[in-house]
C-alpha cells in the first residue's frame, strides 16, 4: 500500500486494470528474463534467438524455400503420366476407382466422368530418365536435382482452406505459419532481415481469382515477431520501413532509443510479452532500411544469371524476380522463404492456360535450384514445389460449355523437393492407372509438414507452444517424417 494514501483512497485508485498490470508484472519479468536469456543461450554464429535444445538433431537443411504454386497444379498433365487415361480417353472413369472420393461442389452434380489424358507429351528427362512433360523442359533439366512426390494426399477440396492446411496444419485460420514456427524454433541467422519473409506474384492474364490471405503467413499465437514479412512487388517493398520526408537516419534512430525506453518503461510494470515484440519489430525495420535497399540491388548480378531466370527477372512483381529475391535471401540467411503465385486453377481453360502458367514459372523455378548449386547453397537449402491440390483426372464440363478444363482434386496429386538433405534424381509414391488414388507411400500433408522440419532438425511432435490449455504443433496430432524421400 502506498504510505501516502489511506485505505479508502487506496481502493478508490484500485481499478481493475491497476490490478491486472500489477498481477502480471511478475509473469511480465519472467517472460523477459525468459526471452533474454533464450537470446544468450542460442547466441552462435549461424543462429540468434533459438530455443534451448534446438535443433534436435543434426539439420540438412539451414534454410526452406517454398515455392507455392496456388490453385492446383494438374499432376495429371505435369508430373504423372498415365497411359490408361489415353487409352480410356472420353470414357466415364469406373465407379470402382471413383468411390467415395470427397470432390468440390462443382461436380457434384456430374454424371459422366470422362478420362481426359494429358494435354501435351512427357518426354524423359536426365540421366535418371525422369517422365516429366514437356510443357515443363527447365524443370527437366533439373530432373537429376529433385525428388517427385507422386503420392500427395489432403482432406481439402477448396482453395483457402487447402492453402491453409499446408501452411498451418489446419484447415481453419489462426494457427501459425510454418514459417512462424521454424523462426519460433530456430531463431535468425541475419538480424538486418525477418527470418520469415513472403513475396506474391500472379498469371500474367490473371485469370485466376484465388486471394492471397494474410493468415497463410501469420503467427498465429506465437510472439508477433515471427510473422511473416510481406514483400510486395509495386511500390515500397515493405511499407512504412522508410524514413518519412525530412526526416534522416540519426534522427530516427534518436526516435527509437527513446521510444524504446519508453516501452521497456511500460514492459516494466505492464509485464506484456507484445511490448518485447514491438520493441524489436521497430529495431528490424531500421535495419530493413540499409539492408532491403542492398538485396533489392540487382547491378552486380552476372548477365548470364539473369538471362537463367527469364525475360520477367527484372520486372518487380512477377515470380521470376521473387525467385531471384529468393536467391539472395537464402545468401543473406533468411530461414524461410515463401513465394505464392496465382494461376493454376484451370475449370475451363486447361488447353490455353496450363502452358502459359507453365512458361511463367518453369525456367525460375529450375534457374533458382541451378543459381542455388552453383554457389554451394543448395546442399543445405530445401526448395519445396507445389500446390494445396492437384486437378481432377476427368474433365470439367462448366456451364455446359464443353469438358474443358479439371476440378480441384486432392485424392492424389504430385510436389517437388530439392536440396536440402532430399534424394536427387528420385520418384517418391505412385497412383493409379487413373492418377485417382494412392497405389503405394502414401504422403499426406502433415508427413510433408513432419519432412519438412526433420529436414531442418527438428523433431516436429516437439515443438510445441501451449495456448488455451494446450500444447499445439504444426503437425497437430499427427504426422510421420517420409524417410524415403530424404537421402
């Protein structure tokens, strides 16, 4: 009780939220002695701001670089040929191999389920002889660097939720981003840039309306510092990370000294975690502002590198120029990287729109692996490829205006993975003379999820964070780490 107050005054000036400041000023210190020593524990040359014990073991893969491919891309059509669906072309896929799948609303309807083959060629690719189809030849010519996954498997027959299940491990927002959890664990390896950082891009004729929702890199629960940073393509890549006119570097940085004195004030008696956060997210973006305008400096790239990315290299905003950024990220040590381009949702426009999407992403998807193994990154880079779904392997009669295009389809459908501790040169599972169903090692997404941070070290039933009584993980429940894709 204060000395100079009596006790009538006293309980006057108690107020709930003077009571509740003051109830948790004690967890508040803890929550700081925590973070700070968390800081000193992890504090190593390739890592700052781990957890106690991580990684769990030996890590392949330092870094993650997904290049999402958002709207489905057909494994029917790309990655997975299938000799029956010519042979049976027109002719309704058997109810015997159908059964009871889970497809979108917009077959539901459909009586007639007609074989549709690939729309173009495969041809076989490297000394590993990989089938893949011609509509992707610089994939192929990579074809001895990645490992095809021909057994992907997901609940999810829409769009965002399919999105989300991958990025979160659950098909409802509100959990945290891979990304999160892998900046969560394993901390940072360059204090000048986010260690979770996002770029978008779409199909040049935009054909395709998926929206890119600020939950597919959240944080979810976890501190707000390990939400993803979102580099946009137009204008300022991060807002507001610039000084506003007339105002110079030391004048800001005069600003956040005080500032943060003011919020470590606060942090003292208020005890909120989010304080600590909010003091070190102003810190990041002063130094975003030396570090940004450096990455995004293209002068010093070789001609024949940006000749490798393709004519858009240069162009902000296309997924050439993400993946380019991708390259220079993974050199600067950003933990996860991850690249979402629109443009593959193909209901009615699979024989026009398949190939130009191909074309947009095929040769900087290949020139980022290829850019990565020349400068000794790619060892200990995972380069993830894929999408939430794959496409139907019948064709989508829409609004009757012909069997045109293939519905989302998430019974069996194909990723790639590079670098990063996977087999080179390499087919993981199989499918059905149909490419409907699962024939052999199945992958679901939480085995993908699970992979993915084995691959980083990380024991992925052990990373947990309690929230609302209980221990969550990306994984979930569930989940196992596909020891046939790793080398």
């Amino acid at each position: 009780m204060h000395p100079d107050l009596s006790p009538a005054e006293w309980r006057q000036r108690l107020t709930r939220r003077n009571f509740l400041s003051a109830g948790v000023q004690g967890i508040g210190t803890v929550a700081l002695s925590s973070l700070l020593s968390r800081d000193l524990f992890a504090a190593k040359p390739d890592a700052l701001g781990a957890l106690p014990g991580l990684p769990h073991f030996a890590p392949k893969a330092k870094r993650v670089i997904c290049l999402w491919q958002g709207g489905g891309p057909s494994h029917i059509d790309l990655f997975d040929q299938k000799p029956t669906l010519v042979k049976e072309a027109g002719k309704d896929i058997p109810a015997s191999i159908r059964g009871d799948t889970r497809l979108s609303s917009m077959s539901s309807g459909y009586a007639k389920w007609p074989a549709v083959p690939a729309i173009k060629p495969f041809a076989r690719y490297g000394q590993s002889g990989r089938e893949l189809s011609t509509m992707i030849p610089h994939i192929g010519s990579i074809a001895d660097e990645i490992c095809v996954v021909r057994s992907m498997n997901t609940e999810a027959v829409n769009h965002a939720p399919g999105v989300t299940f991958f990025m979160t491990g659950s098909q409802i927002p509100g959990r945290p981003a891979v990304g999160a959890w892998l900046a969560y664990g394993l901390g940072t390896m360059n204090q000048d840039l986010p260690a979770y950082v996002v770029m978008t891009s779409s199909d040049k004729t935009k054909t395709c309306g998926q929206l890119f929702f600020e939950h597919y890199w959240s944080n979810g629960f976890l501190p707000g510092k390990h939400q993803g940073v979102r580099f946009r393509g137009v204008g300022e890549p991060v807002p507001y990370v610039a000084n506003p006119a007339g105002v110079d570097r030391a004048a800001r940085r005069t600003m956040l000294d005080d500032l943060q004195a003011l919020n470590r004030e606060h942090f003292g008696w208020a005890g909120d975690p989010e304080i600590d956060t909010r003091i070190s997210q102003y810190e990041m973006a002063f130094r975003m502002q030396a570090s940004v305008p450096d990455l995004l400096d293209f002068r010093n790239e070789p001609k024949a590198v940006l000749e490798m990315y393709g004519p858009d290299v240069l162009t902000p905003g296309t997924f050439a120029n993400n993946c380019l950024i991708a390259r220079r990220l993974a050199e600067r040590g950003v933990r996860f990287t991850q690249l979402m381009h629109a443009g593959w949702d193909q209901h009615n426009n699979l024989f026009t729109q398949l190939e130009m999407q191909c074309r947009d992403t095929d040769q900087p998807s290949a020139a980022l692996v290829k850019d990565l193994k020349q400068r000794g990154l790619l060892d200990d880079t995972l380069v993830i490829w894929g999408g939430e779904f794959g496409r139907t392997p019948f064709g989508q009669n829409q609004q009757g205006q012909g069997y045109k295009g293939r519905d989302h389809f998430g019974r069996a459908y194909s990723w790639w993975l590079a670098g990063g501790g996977v087999k080179k040169g390499h087919v993981y599972g199989e499918t059905d003379d149909f490419g409907w169903n699962v024939a052999k090692d199945s992958v679901h997404i939480h085995d993908m999820q699970a992979t993915l941070l084995h691959l980083c070290g990380i024991n992925h039933e052990a990373l947990t964070y309690r929230y609302q009584g209980r221990q969550f993980r990306l994984t979930d429940v569930h989940g196992k780490a596909v020891k046939g894709i790793l080398a």
